[in-house]
C-alpha cells in the first residue's frame, strides 16, 4: 500500500513507521524533526498550512501514482486550566490539532478516491480531565470533522475515523511520564494500572490502513486503558 504519514517523527509515529516501512511505500512529511526511516521518502510539510498539506498529498500521488491511506499525527499537549491559557495557545492548540487535520480532509476530498483517513483525538475529549480544555476543544472538534467528512466522501469511498489514545509514554507526555508522582496518579486513573506505549496507539491505527477492513468510517476507536469508560 502507499501511505502518507504527517507529523511521523513523534512518539507514535515512529513507531507507526517502524511497523509500517517493511511492507508499505511510505511518504513521510516532517516540519522541525526529520522521521528517521531507511526505505521511506521523505517531505517537507507545514501541517498547520492548507496550501502545503495540499501539495504535500500531490506529491504522494505523483510518487505512488495512487494513496491508499493519509495519516495525520500533528499534536500538541498544553496542560492549564482556560483562565490561565493565552490566546496565542488556543490558536496554536487549534491549528496543531484541528486545522491540520481539517487540511487533510480537504485536500484528500480534492484528490483522492478509495482511501483510509486517519486523525488523531483524545480520551479528553470523552471525559473530563481538569486543565484539558485546549486540546478536548480541538480534538472534539475532530471528532466532528471526521464524522461529517465520513459522510460527505463516502461516494469517493473516503474512509474517516479516529484514534483516541489515553496517557502514552511519548515525547509530548514527558513532563507528566518523568514525574514519579504524576506518573502514578495517571496509571491509578487508567482501569488496566498502566499507562499506553506507542504500540498499543500503532496498532490500532494500522488496523484502519488494512483495505481488508474497508467498512469502516465515521468512527472513534478508544485506546486508552479503560481511562474514559470505567470508574
């Protein structure tokens, strides 16, 4: 399969890589850190940008000649609560987050038939965790987008779903996974006593690459230890 993977230098999407490069043609865009992939092409991209995740899915088909699946991984995790988050963090937390995934949608419905989206969401945006308004805000915003964008390309048979990870010990969670006190207030809130790795999150999202599992759109898979749906 040909897949394009945006934002693939983080926690999981070098582990996506990993699991994906033996067996897939993979193009891999990176804006500040470069994947680090032997047999993946490589491209610049600005996720928060329409024009550049635009181009960015142009050279996928001009590389491939065809896409089966786009992955967007851009995120960000500001932790405070609203009255004590700027403005200028709501935007970069919205264009991270919704916009880039929003850039997706739109180019791949401009370019694409018969293709696998997958976004990235939150176990926040399903329950309510004290000083996570920025990122349930903008992940629950795409939550909305893929169901809606489910709808409008199923007649190009654009697959859209969503994974929603809980805590996983990546990069971007660092400063709660090196803290031994909020590390373990965050296992006790996870039913199964852990927090997740990037295979878990991995997994799942190569589960929706598989054209084998083709009738699936508009849904939200729940990775998360049982963190949203167990008391």
């Amino acid at each position: 399969m040909n897949i394009l993977v945006i934002g693939a230098a983080g926690g999981i999407g070098s582990q996506l890589v990993s699991d994906l490069a033996e067996f897939h043609n993979l193009l891999l865009g990176y804006n500040h850190n470069m994947p680090v992939a032997q047999s993946a092409k490589l491209e610049p991209v600005d996720a928060c940008s329409f024009d550049s995740i635009h181009n960015f899915v142009e050279k996928g088909l001009q590389e491939f000649g065809s896409v089966d699946s786009i992955i967007n991984l851009p995120g960000n995790l500001i932790l405070k609560p609203a009255h004590l988050s700027s403005e200028d963090e709501f935007y970069k937390t919205i264009d991270i987050n919704l916009k880039s995934a929003f850039a997706v949608i739109r180019a791949a419905g401009s370019l694409l038939t018969d293709c696998s989206i997958i976004l990235m969401s939150t176990a926040a945006a399903r329950i309510g965790l004290a000083n996570h308004e920025l990122i349930a805000s903008a992940k629950s915003g795409v939550e909305g987008l893929a169901r809606s964008a489910a709808k409008t390309y199923a007649k190009k048979n654009i697959r859209v779903n969503t994974v929603s990870p809980g805590l996983v010990d990546t990069p971007l969670s660092a400063k709660i996974v090196q803290n031994s006190i909020a590390l373990s207030a965050s296992k006790k809130m996870h039913t199964l006593g852990e927090i997740g790795k990037p295979k878990h999150i991995s997994n799942m999202i190569s589960f929706l690459t598989d054209p084998e599992n083709n009738w699936i759109t508009g849904q939200n898979f729940v990775i998360d230890g049982g963190l949203s749906s167990t008391k």
